[in-house]
C-alpha cells in the first residue's frame, strides 16, 4: 500500500495532465487551446520584435543568408 501512496504522490501532475489530455482530446477543445497558444506566441514575437529592432533585422538576415 505504501508504494502505491509513493507513486501516487511522485507522478500526481502526469496523472492530472493526462486526464486533461484526454478531456480535451475527446472533446476538441484542444484546437482552441492552439489558437489561443498561437496567438500568444504570435503577441510575444511581435513585442520582441518592436523593441529589438536590430537584434530581430541581425538575426534574420542571418537565417535567410543560412538558407
């Protein structure tokens, strides 16, 4: 019993995670999840952008110029 209780409160947040998992994928509301994830990623690159101009121009002359 006493390894049961370890496990249990070792792995707690993977159980809880994959139980959300699975809600969301039964559900499909794991397509708004990305949305609204995109357009966070989206907002953060755009205020990085804004206040590092040059850093943001260096960094993507130096991709294009790798393809």
């Amino acid at each position: 019993m006493n390894d049961n209780e370890n496990f249990l409160s070792k792995n707690i947040g993977a159980i809880i995670g994959i139980i959300i998992a699975l809600i969301l994928a039964c559900t499909g509301l794991y397509r708004v999840i990305i949305i609204i994830v995109a357009v966070v990623v989206g907002g953060y690159i755009g205020r990085y952008v804004q206040y590092n101009k040059e850093e943001a121009k260096d960094k993507l002359k130096k991709f294009i110029d790798r393809l």
